[in-house]
C-alpha cells in the first residue's frame, strides 16, 4: 500500500518506520531539511515541502495513495 505521511516529526517517523515494517511503500512530507534527510528513515521516500500547499501535495502524487496521514501541528 502507498502511504503518504504530512509530518516527519516524532510521530510520523514513529508511524513510518511502522508501515515500512511492515512492507508499505511510505512517503513522509515535511518543510523542515533536517526532518527529511533519506538517511533519518531508510526505505521511505521523503518529499521537502509545506504539506498545507496544494502544488506541494500535487508534486508527492497523492492521488496514487490509498491513504494520507496527517502528523503535524
């Protein structure tokens, strides 16, 4: 399954190490570099964007997820 996640904090690397685990295809969005640095979580994709910015949530392809996950403030 595709999973996008908005937010690459604690709990959506929490989430996302989870679904990986688990054999998920994961992609974790956030606008911070440090949050979304390949090597923080290996095996997902990492997108550097505002979540809250349709062009941003246009680029991660999300009409090709079968589910979003919003983990942000």
């Amino acid at each position: 399954m595709r999973i996008a996640i908005a937010g690459a904090g604690k709990v959506g690397k929490a989430i996302a190490r989870e679904l990986l685990t688990n054999g998920h295809d994961v992609l974790l969005i956030d606008r911070d570099p440090a949050e979304v640095r390949p090597e923080s979580i290996p095996g997902a994709r990492m997108l550097l964007a505002d979540a809250c910015e349709a062009t941003a949530l246009e680029s991660a392809d999300l009409s090709s997820c079968q589910i979003m996950i919003a983990a942000t403030g």
